[in-house]
C-alpha cells in the first residue's frame, strides 16, 4: 500500500496505471476501484474560485495509512492507493485519488469507500475557498449517507 | 516540561501565530492546562479537535517533556 501527500497536479489515471504496472502481481485481481475527488466551482451555495488546502505533514500521512491498514483488515485487498494534494487548487483539477485491487469487485467497492469516508473524517486536511465574499474556512464535509437497502438519496425529478 | 504547540487552519488565524514553544513546571500538565498557558484569554472552542504527537487525544491528557500539542479545527480533506 502507498500513500502520497504533494503538492501540484496530477493525473490520477495514469498514476493509477502506473503503479498497477510497477506494483501489482500479474493476473491476481478482478477488480480495481478508483475514487477520484475534484474541485467543484461552488460549495454551500457560493461560487468558488480557487482553494487552498493545508494539511499537518506527518500527521496526514499517518492516519491515512492507519485507514487503508483498516480496510485491509476488513475486506480482502491485494494492494491500494491513495494520493491527495495539498497547497493551491484550481477549478475541476483531481484533489484525492483512492485505488484499491481486489479480486473480487465487492471488496474492492467497499474498501475503496470506506477509505475516502474515514480520510475525510481522520486526515488533517483543511480547505480554504476563495469566493468573491473573501476567503473561508470549509467548516464541515458534505456526509456519505453509507450504502444501505434504499442506496443514496435519488435525485428529484 | 518544554512542550512544542502547533496551530492550523482557522486556529493559526485564531492565535495569530502558528507554533509556541512553552516551558511548563509541575508533574502533571494536562493539555487543558496547556491551552490556559497559551490562551489566557479564551476558553478551548468547543469544537476544537487535539493532537498530541499526531494522535487523536482530549483536554484530559497529560504531558510529557517533548510533547508535540496541536489545536486544530475539524477536518476538511477528501
């Protein structure tokens, strides 16, 4: 398993291709799930321009391998990924990648979201936002509702 | 007790100052008595979340010599 806190863009395709080439044991997995987040242009009913995330160095790290450990132990992973930005972000470019192979597409599915669900709850990362108000502070995440017998909340008609 | 003290985010903007170096006498010093050293003035936002040597923790701790303290915000990462 690999975590990666940088600074700049990327492209979480590739670098998820590329790690599979460098990292993955030919032919073990049937399923690779990737969560990619990226920067909306409006948050809480403001435009957003650009964002600033700061992040605690070390501690960041730390507690997302403490999560991918966790899912490792829950379901049945063969290897995960996990790279997210810190420092200036632009409009639509990728701010979190989660990769995770399985075998099987279930375990992988569930690790790849119990992964981001406890990064954004764990990972000292802080977002700052710029709008034509100012700047501010993201005081909370948006939450996962969780995959229950109903899914997630069905969009209006 | 030399205790290093860290602040980010809106709590760095709250103190004005992102690190403290505190020199604290006393057996035990909680990380509340910690804050009261740091900030005088102002009660522990409620909603403020801790780490001492980047592991969760609450105002009940107490200290060793070395400690790293961080005071910070709840998280917004992902």
């Amino acid at each position: 398993m690999k975590v990666i806190v940088q600074e700049g863009p990327f492209d979480p395709y590739q670098v998820t291709r590329d790690y599979e080439a460098q990292s993955l044991p030919v032919g073990k997995h049937g399923a690779v799930v990737t969560f990619v987040g990226t920067m909306r242009d409006f948050n809480d009913g403001h435009n957003v321009s650009a964002m600033f995330l700061e992040h605690y160095p070390g501690m960041t790290e730390r507690h997302i391998e403490d999560v991918c450990q966790e899912a490792a132990d829950k379901w049945d992973v063969i290897d995960a990924l996990v790279l997210h930005r810190h420092g200036d972000i632009s409009v639509s470019e990728p701010i979190v990648l989660v990769a995770v192979w399985s075998a099987h597409r279930a375990h992988a599915f569930d690790a790849c979201r119990y992964i981001i669900n406890y990064l954004k709850e764990r990972a000292p990362f802080w977002k700052r936002e710029s709008t034509a108000q100012g700047q501010r502070w993201v005081e909370h995440n948006t939450e996962d509702p969780g995959v229950n017998s109903q899914g997630t909340k069905q969009k209006s008609a | 007790m030399n205790i290093t003290v860290r602040y980010f985010a809106n709590m760095r903007d709250r103190m004005g100052r992102a690190e403290d170096s505190v020199s604290l006498e006393g057996e035990t010093v909680t990380v509340e008595e910690l804050w009261r050293r740091v900030s005088p003035q102002q009660a522990l936002p409620a909603n403020v979340l801790i780490a001492v040597n980047m592991e969760y923790t609450d105002a009940s701790r107490a200290l060793k010599n070395g400690d790293e303290v961080a005071f910070f915000p709840p998280v917004t990462g992902g």
